[in-house]
C-alpha cells in the first residue's frame, strides 16, 4: 500500500515512537551486517520460535509437510522469510517509515527500480478494502496460514468455501445497490491481469438485474485499433497495455448515442486477424445501464465525453490480506501470478516458463495503467478468496514442479512450489460454479 508495506506492532505508536524506530533501522543498515541462512530440524525451528514468543510460527511448523525448514539470522534474531533475504542488511538502504494509525507504511523502492525511492501517497480507499478483508477473515476466525490448515486438516474446509463466497456475494450484491440508487448509466470495471474481472462483471450484472436493472457488457479490448496502428512497446512489440491501443473516440461515440438511446453497431476484436469486425447490433431500448471492463477504465481519459454524474467506477483485485505468519505477507501478485499460470496453462495453450518470463512485462504495465487510478473507484472489490491457494495447488504445483533446473525460469518456479507446499489441499469439488475461482481453474457455468 502507498509504494509499501502497511504494518502493525499491537499497539499505537505516535509520529515520534515511528521516529526511533526508523532511527534503529538506519543504524542496523550503516553497520552492513551480515545475515546468516541455515537449514533446522523442523522440531528444533519450533522449539526455537516457542522460545522467541513467536506462537504464530510454531502452529505454521505443526503443520508442515518438511522435515527441515530455512531459518535467517541477524545477530541473535532468527526468522523464516517466504523470500529470502540480502545477505547483508546495506542491500537495499532505501526507506523510510510513514506514521499510518494505528499502525505504519515502510515506503521501499519497487522491486524493478530498487534504487528509485517513491514519495507517499495516501490511499484511504485502497486501505478500507483491506480492513474490510481483515474484518473477513476475524469473522472466520483465520489470522494467518496456521488457522487455515487447521481448519481444512479437521475437515471444515467445504464450510469455508461456503462462507466465503457469500462473503463475496454480499459485497457483490452491496455494490449493485448502490449503483441503483446513484442512478449511474456508465459502471466502469477496471483490475490488473488475472484479477477476476470477468466473472465479477458477470455476477454483477445478475445482481443489476435482480434490482430490475437491464445491463449491458463490453469490453474495451473490441475497441482495440488494428494492429496495423497500435502502438509498439520499447521491446517494437505491439503495445496493448497503453490506452493509446483503444480507439477511445468511437467508444465515446457508441457510449453517447446508447446513453441517448441511440442504435450502434457494436464492433468485435479479432485477436487473430488484427482486426475489428462487426458485433451485434445494440438497441439501447434492450438496455438501461452499460457494464464496461478493461484495465483503463478508471482513467478518465478512456470515457472523457460521458459526464462524471452518469459513471461509477469499480476497481477489481485479488487483494490478499492473509499472512503466513506474522512477519510473511502473502503477496497480491503471487495470487494473481497462480492464478494466470493455472489458466493459460489449461487453456490458452501457454507454457509455464512462458507466463513466468513475461509476468514482469504486465506488472510494468499495471504499474504505469492501472494503480496510479486506483483511488479513483467509487468502489473497489477484494476478489480474493481465502481458501484459494488451497485448491489452486492441485492444479499449479504439478505444473511449475516440470520447470528444469537449467531453465531461465527455475529459481522463481521453486520459489512458487515452496510457497503451495505451506498449504494445505482443499477439493475444487466444493467450489461453486458461480465463483471467481472458476475463471482459473474451469468449471463455471459462464460462458467467457
């Protein structure tokens, strides 16, 4: 969050508190002192995290399925890091701490630009979604992995799923109403890749619906130029992450006349062929608010001749909030990246090495297209599902274990596999039809 990691110590602390704390961190960085790895017996790493006050890590190693675990060491501090480490604490010097009550945002350069330290910028927005998530998973009664593996090893895993799709479900519903009521006729759906956005838009859409709404769905990408004028990116590739590849003129023009209950032909992208094609014809009469989705749909620019008044826009993302531990995040990008892998490699035909080689490449372009307009959404829906790892390991781990050590690829799939074999397995047999999940893994009852 805000270009970092939003944390909490169980307490308040005031700007000054924030200020020591910062001031020892400095201190550790100038001294450069080296951070040691070794491998533990996992009963020994238990006995040791026991010993440290650290009952988060020993209910994670009761559960695990090693016989050994790695532990780093700075001084006569150890911990277990789902990525490991420098190897010295002057590695990545570059900081600073943010007073966030009631906690704090340690704001760090991003991963691909490690010497560029970003200014802060709030996100009350973004920060509501996830104590909203937070509020989820108290009511489950899961505070990090260990609760989660307890749950699913004493056979409660089918309740879970139950529960947390209604959870969904409900927020769904909510946002639906609200759209109603704010008598919106533009709902722009906006997300990074493997998000959700699909189905989410499917499911909101009925729940339009049950409010006697008459929605109608497109989708940017049928707006895309040919190929022949789409913008390349630095790599002289075509550029479809820039909203310069979206023919936004005549997506105004067809938004306009249906608003005016104006007939349009609507166009069709042709992925293959590079081109637009003609769609279905569209009577507005049919219709009495449009669902539109795409990764720039919370950037004005994308719908600049429809009035702010007559928009509502929703922001979609797989918004982990569950931790490993106290002190492992479980990253919203590996969620997405899991997510993506198990569903290009069942069904679009990709190779693993593929989607892990040119996952850098989107995340570049979400950074530049998508989060900058994030805290622009009226609304913004956590697709994350608690459970979701569980099932999706059925599926991803038997795919990134086919990486070969002489692959490109290698060190980040066996980062993946060792990050799935913390979790527990959960059946996909339990999941609905309706669920986002069903996007990845196959099996729902839309049509996409």
């Amino acid at each position: 969050m805000s270009g970092g990691f939003y944390c909490t110590l169980n307490r308040v602390f005031r700007t000054e508190g924030i200020k020591k704390i910062e001031f020892q961190m400095k201190k550790l960085i100038r001294e450069d002192l080296p951070i040691q790895q070794a491998d533990f017996p996992v009963k020994k790493a238990a006995y040791l995290f026991n010993n440290l006050n650290q009952p988060d890590k020993v209910r994670l190693l009761r559960n695990i399925r090693r016989r050994h675990v790695t532990l780093f060491s700075l001084l006569d501090y150890y911990d277990m890091y789902a990525i490991p480490p420098f190897d010295t604490t002057n590695s990545a010097p570059l900081f600073f701490l943010k007073n966030f009550p009631p906690g704090f945002i340690m704001v760090f350069p991003a991963w691909y630009e490690i010497s560029n330290l970003p200014a802060f910028k709030s996100q009350p927005k973004l920060a509501r979604i996830f104590n909203e998530y937070v509020e989820w998973a108290r009511i489950l009664g899961i505070e990090d992995l260990g609760p989660l593996n307890d749950i699913i090893k004493n056979g409660k895993g089918q309740e879970l799923i139950k529960v947390v799709e209604a959870l969904h479900e409900k927020k769904i519903a909510y946002i639906a109403d609200r759209i109603v009521k704010e008598k919106s006729k533009v709902v722009l759906i906006a997300g990074p890749s493997s998000a959700g956005k699909t189905t989410f838009t499917k499911r909101l859409a009925i729940q339009l619906i049950v409010n006697g709404m008459k929605p109608l769905t497109i989708s940017t990408d049928d707006y895309f130029y040919p190929h022949s004028k789409t913008p390349k990116d630095k790599w002289g590739g075509l550029d479809f992450e820039t909203i310069a590849a979206v023919d936004a003129p005549l997506l105004n023009e067809h938004l306009l006349k249906i608003i005016k209950g104006k007939e349009i032909q609507s166009p069709k992208f042709n992925f293959v062929t590079g081109r637009r094609i003609k769609g279905p014809v569209i009577r507005p009469s049919d219709y009495n608010v449009v669902l539109l989705e795409g990764i720039h749909c919370l950037n004005d620019a994308l719908t600049c001749k429809i009035s702010k008044g007559l928009k509502f826009k929703i922001y979609v993302s797989a918004l982990t909030q569950l931790n490993i531990d106290d002190h492992n995040r479980i990253s919203t990008t590996d969620t997405r990246m899991i997510r993506r892998i198990v569903r290009d490699t069942h069904f679009r035909g990709y190779r693993v090495q593929n989607v892990l080689r040119l996952w850098s490449r989107v995340r570049r372009g979400e950074e530049l297209n998508i989060y900058p307009f994030q805290e622009e959404a009226d609304e913004m829906f956590n697709s994350a599902l608690i459970y979701e790892p569980c099932v999706l390991k059925r599926f991803c781990l038997p795919i990134i274990m086919r990486v070969k050590k002489d692959s490109a690829e290698y060190e980040e799939a066996s980062r993946l596999a060792d990050f799935m074999n913390l979790f527990y397995d959960l059946s996909e047999r339990d999941v609905p039809f309706n669920s986002i999940l069903r996007e990845f893994i196959g099996g729902s009852s839309f049509v996409y």
